[in-house]
C-alpha cells in the first residue's frame, strides 16, 4: 500500500477551455491601449503620467486590502490594473496626484473589495470612483479649466459641455471627423472615437465583452438623442454628436459592459444598455450635469439583479398557476 | 482538450473531435489475477445471504444480494471471494466490495442455460439485470411498458467510441437484442442512433436509423429527448416516465447474444483515452482492475495523475488503479496531472458564458450563489437545481473556474438527502 502510486481526485469535468479572468483582463487591457496610447501622444507626458499612476496605485491598493483583509491576493488576475486604466483613461491629463490615487483608493476599495471582491460589486467600481471624485471635486474633472493649456488647433471647449451650455449651434464649430479621431479637448482615453470602436469590436468579436450592450447602449444614445433633436433642433444636439463626444464610447465599450454589475440574459441584455442609453441623453439633455454616462450607468447598475429574472423558462420547470 | 475559439461572438460550437486511434483493432485485455465487483447494497445485508470469503463462485454465478429477485450480480469470472466490504459511492450510496481471486480457467455455471423454460421477462430480471453497457438495466424493465427505445450506437462524452465501435463489430449481435427487447416491450418503436457515415449500413437490417453528426451535449437523455420527440423531461423526472428508454448498444449487443449464447456476457468494452488523447479499444473481463488495462498497453503513469472512468466531461476520476472495470464504464480516461484542469475559489463574475452555454437554460450564474452558500431548497425551487442535465459545460467555459458541475451534484445530492430526512421524519 505504501509502494502504491497514488491518483488525484477531481471532479468532471476534466477538460476546461482555457479562459481565466486574467487571459480577459488583458484581452481588455490590450482593446483599450489604441485610445489611450492616442491620450498619451496627443497630451504627453502629463497623460502617460496619470495612466501610470492609475494602474499602479489600483494594483498596490488592492494587494493592501488583500493583506488587511487577510485574503489570498487576487492581484495576479489583473482586474485592479483594468479597473486603474479605465478610470485614468476618464481623467484629464492634467489631474493632479493625489486625485489620482484617492480615485483608485474609491474604485478598489469602495467600488470592489468591501463588497468582497471581484464578481460581488453591485456596481461599476471605475465608475463609483469617478462619481465620487465628480461630486467632491468638480473642478478636478472640469476639462475646459483642467486643459486650459493644450492646444490642437480646434475648438477647444470640451465638445458636451459646450453643447449643454451654449445649445446646438456651437456644435457647427466641432468637425465629426476631429470627434472622431481624437481631435477634441476631453479625459486620456474616450475623445479618440476610432481606437475605441476597433478595441470594442475586438472584444465583442473575441466575446470578452456582450454585443447586445454594447450594440443597445449605442442604439439608445442614439434613437433617445434623435427623439430630442427632432423634437426641439434649436436646443437639443444631434444623434451623432452624443455618439461622438463625451463618454458615449468609452461607456459603451468599456464601462456599461463591465461584467458583474450587468445582466447575462439576452433580453435584460438589451434593456440594460438601452435604459443606460436613453438616461445618458436624458441626463445631458435635461439633467443637472455635462456627462450623463456615469450616472446613468450606476442607476442602471442598479437595475441589474431585478433585470437579470427576466429569463427563459428552464428545461422541464414545472410553472405554477396560483 | 477543446480550447475557447478565437472568436466566441456566441456560444461555442462543441463538436465532437475527430477520433485519433492509436491501433485499429480491439486489444483483448488478459484474465486478470484478482478481481473486483461493487454491488448495490449494505455489508450486513451481504452477510445474511450466503456470500462468504472463501466461497468459490463459477463464472456467470448469480450472488444476489437480497436473496433472488431484485438485484442480480453476476459473478464475472470463476475465483474464490477473498474479501468482502463497505464503500461509499459518488453519490453516497452503499456499495459492498467483492474481491475474487480469480483462476486462470472459466468454470461456467449453468443456472442461466438451464433456466429456458422460465418466462422471458423472469429470466432477464434474475439473470440480465446488470448488462455490460448498462448496468441498471432492471430499472429500465420497471417502466414497461415503454413506447419508444432510443438505443446509443454513439457515445455521449467526447473521445468514447465504445458503442460506435460496437455498431461497427457486432451489428448482428444488436439485431438479435433488438428481437429480444421487442418481446419484452412488446411492438414499441427501436431506434438506434449512429454517428453519420453510418447510416447506411446499419439502416440495410431493417431498423429504424438516426444517423446524427451532433455537438456536445445534444446526446445526453434529456437533451435528445428534445431534439428527437419535442418532449421536455420535467425537472427532476426520467425520460422513461415519459415513455423512452435509452439502452447502449453495447447492452443491446450482450442481449442479444445472452440469448443465442445461452451465456451470460461477462465482458466490457471500453476505449482507452491516453494522455496525448488517442485511443484504443479494449475488451476486458468485468471486474478487471484498471492497472491490468495500464499494464497491458505498457501506459506509464504517475502520482498525481488522474485517472477517469468515463469521459472528459462526465467521467468519475479514482485514485486507485486497483479500481475494477465495471458494467457501464465505457472508458478510462489517463490524464497528466501537470496538464490537468484545475479549479479556484474565485467568486463568480457574473460574465455569463455558463448561462449562454447551459442546454437546460438554467440561471447557472444565480445558481452557483446559492450552491455556494448552502441554500439547496432556494436552488431547487428558484433557480432550477433539478432541470440540469448534468453536462458539465458551466465548469467546462467558467472564466472563473469554479467547479460549477461539482457543486451542482454536491446540491442535488444534499437535496435528495433534505428531502429523504424530511420524509422520514414527517
């Protein structure tokens, strides 16, 4: 019995497919570099500073919690890094330090690892960090004070803003196609519409990320801004504008997609990200405040457990008629 | 393995891999010195019916466990009974050990031979009951009649060709259980399933044919019960209730030959899945440890690596290469430990891929937490514990790879014991 070679015991199934959170959080990272390499060439070092300080703080936070709270340290899986990134890539470049670590201090802490870590935040953390630091310091995410230096050579009054507080004929001053590669004021990594589109297609076309989000997120944006500016064109913007400015496409790609405050139903799916849609337009349109992704994608963060009961009926239930 | 597709825009294609054999013949595996059987059943119960160590059985021997009717354990070689004790099955069942020490000549005991003038249904249930292929096949008889029988001439899990194989060889030997099944079930519809490329030649003997070139897990019962008849098994019921029996054709094969034999079969066939997954046939004795196997076909192993009877997907992994070839392991499975999957204790994340590719359209992500917290009637009742057709894909595509499939069975195993206390208590 000593001699005898002893065999491991698992459970089926013995094949797996491969995938791992951090194979996911790379693959995200790696979809989010074309628009923040273009932060970081059209602002300089500034940007590259903020990106750097966001991933690295993000990371060394969550080690501290994990050592605080005695827990295995889930550092390696690279969610921390994604979540850095994706909230240095909605600073301006010009944010200043401490802003940049207490924001990655909220998103880690505040936004993931009080509720338990990875998979158990009821809302976007990136985004709870962001909302918090916009209600405490407005004029830290104010980008017409905050980038007051750059200069492009075009307009350069952060595109939304200048929408929400001078109405639809300055909008004439912006060109689509500056909107579209870049060219505007605005945060590190959501002005430069074209390298966020490829880096979502590659993560729809890899399914790192659901289309049915990203695809109705887009759509209410869409049909919602379409609506107002059919209805009253001398006060509203148009559709394209809003799918071009602001945080539309970083939202969409990025943000409402984040997988454990979203629903995995195809039809919540599609409630989910036209709900975040049509709050967005509603909130730049008639709401308090310039940009209305972040709220709106925390409101319907909240939304999600109710959304996700809406599902097909599972082989062989017995439905009760009370 | 079947690594994540480049693309995965929807769920994954699970097509069965092409099968990679390593020799084209059937590798007899020799008589092997000891043997062992499990056997339904306590122990004690054992003891009462005159099942002693040092008793000398023949081959095709009855030692039934209660004492005639019900259970028919067959004694698969002729040996003496070495030791006799207690385990405890996958899903705790009581399971009692019968060792053999197993001699080299077949002494065939002639009870089943002799027994021709009993009435055919008799005369399976006390001889047939457990048939290499299917050894549960009384619990089928308990559900005549039957309107339709679906027998498996392909493989659920991946890798296994044992049954295509037994359509390929012993077509004749099929036929001839069909004809015996059809006394049984009376005129009930047969229908055999065989991988596509098949077909003809299996539809030339008459019967009805599905040839079928399926993904993974359309295959399992209740998924095919769905494909074939439009019929939904209500959750935490059979398909026989239904009115469909599944049989292998491997057992359908042993049948048919039981009867024109007039012995009963005592042989399993089984495919060989190595570690770099190509395969060989083998037929062996039931009751033959798994080393005899490993040894036979010179298969160099190691601690910590696992060994699975049964397939990829759903097999049963053992830790001891004493375990002995039983009547429905279809295959052995030699994994290497270092290449092996393993699982973490990550939270779910909520990314949905468990829920996209589950075939009983279960709220797998909802599930799991409340699996992980113990809350078995709330997974039954909300989140559909019971409709689950035991495939295995959530664990199989989980990013997080937890071990969903493990704490499903753990579930429905804690479930089914819930349930069993309240009864007896109430």
């Amino acid at each position: 019995m000593v001699n005898e070679k002893l065999y491991a015991g698992a459970h089926a199934p013995f094949w797996h497919n491969g995938s791992s959170i951090r194979a996911k959080s790379y693959n995200v990272i790696m979809a989010a570099l074309p628009a923040a390499l273009m932060g970081i060439y059209l602002y300089g070092v500034p940007a590259l500073r903020v990106l750097a300080l966001a991933v690295s703080s993000a990371m060394i936070w969550e080690w501290l919690v994990n050592r605080v709270m005695r827990k295995p340290t889930t550092i390696g899986d690279c969610n921390a890094a994604v979540i850095g990134l994706l909230l240095g890539m909605l600073f301006p470049a010009t944010m200043p330090w401490y802003a940049v670590i207490l924001g990655t201090l909220l998103a880690i802490v505040v936004g993931k690892q009080i509720y338990g870590g990875i998979g158990c935040n009821p809302f976007n953390p990136t985004l709870v960090a962001y909302a918090m630091l916009l209600l405490s310091w407005k004029g830290l995410l104010d980008f017409d004070a905050m980038l007051v230096n750059y200069d492009f050579g075009v307009n350069m009054v952060y595109p939304i803003g200048a929408l929400k507080h001078f109405g639809p004929e300055v909008i004439e001053e912006y060109r689509l196609t500056d909107l579209f590669m870049g060219r505007q004021a605005g945060a590190i990594g959501a002005t430069f519409g074209l390298g966020l589109i490829i880096g979502g297609l590659y993560l729809i076309i890899r399914g790192y990320i659901r289309w049915e989000i990203a695809v109705s997120f887009l759509a209410g944006v869409f049909v919602t801004a379409l609506l107002f500016n059919a209805a009253n064109p001398a006060k509203y913007g148009g559709p394209v504008f809003h799918l071009l400015s602001g945080y539309t496409l970083i939202g969409a790609f990025f943000l409402v997609t984040e997988d454990s405050s979203s629903p995995v139903n195809f039809v919540p799916m599609l409630i989910y990200g036209a709900g975040a849609g049509f709050l967005t337009v509603l909130i730049r349109n008639v709401g308090f405040f310039v940009d209305g992704v972040v709220f709106a994608i925390l409101m319907m963060n909240l939304t999600n457990p109710l959304l996700d009961k809406i599902r097909p009926k599972a082989l062989g239930r017995r439905i009760d008629y009370a | 393995m079947i690594n994540r597709s480049f693309f995965s825009l929807t769920k994954p294609n699970m097509a069965y891999p092409a099968l990679k054999f390593d020799r084209e013949d059937v590798v007899e595996i020799p008589l092997p010195s000891k043997a062992q059987l499990y056997v339904n059943g306590s122990y004690a119960a054992a003891e009462g019916n005159g099942f002693r160590v040092g008793e000398r059985v023949k081959t095709g021997q009855r030692i039934g466990l209660s004492g005639g009717g019900g259970e028919s354990i067959v004694s698969p070689v002729t040996a003496s009974i070495s030791e006799i004790s207690s385990f405890t099955g996958y899903m705790g069942q009581t399971l009692t050990v019968v060792a053999f020490d197993v001699e080299n000549k077949d002494v065939w005991d002639d009870e089943f031979s002799a027994s021709k003038e009993m009435p055919l249904l008799k005369r399976i249930e006390r001889f047939l009951g457990c048939l290499p292929g299917q050894a549960d096949f009384s619990s089928l008889l308990g559900f005549l009649p039957l309107e339709t029988i679906v027998i498996y001439g392909i493989d659920k899990d991946f890798l296994i060709s044992t049954n295509r194989c037994v359509v390929q060889t012993r077509l004749e030997d099929i036929l001839q259980g069909i004809e015996v099944l059809k006394k049984i079930f009376g005129e009930c519809r047969m229908i055999l399933l065989v991988p596509s490329g098949y077909g003809l030649q299996a539809e030339r003997t008459g019967v009805e044919v599905r040839a079928l070139n399926p993904a993974y897990p359309e295959l399992l019962p209740k998924v095919l019960m769905h494909r074939l008849f439009g019929k939904e098994v209500p959750a935490g019921s059979r398909c026989e209730e239904l009115g469909v029996g599944f049989m292998s054709a491997e057992a359908a094969a042993n049948l048919g030959t039981a009867f024109t034999g007039s012995r009963i079969p005592v042989h399993k066939m089984l495919t060989v899945i190595k570690k770099d997954g190509s395969l060989v046939n083998v037929r062996a004795r039931i009751g033959t440890p798994v080393r005899e196997i490993l040894n036979t076909l010179k298969i160099e192993t190691r601690s910590g690596d696992r060994l699975v009877l049964g397939g990829p997907m759903t097999g049963l992994s053992v830790y001891s290469e004493e375990t002995p070839v039983l009547a429905d392991t279809d295959a052995l499975m030699i994994q290497d430990g270092r290449g092996a999957a393993r699982f973490s204790d990550t939270h779910c994340v909520n990314c949905g891929e468990c829920v996209r590719v589950c075939p009983a359209r279960i709220p797998v992500n909802m599930l799991i937490r409340v699996l992980e917290n113990g809350m078995y009637e709330e997974a039954v009742e909300t989140y559909d514990l019971l409709s689950c057709v035991e495939c295995g894909l959530c664990s199989f595509v989980c990013i997080a790879r937890i071990p969903i499939f493990h704490y499903v069975m753990l579930g429905k195993y804690e479930y089914d014991r819930m349930k069993t206390a309240e009864g007896s208590n109430g």
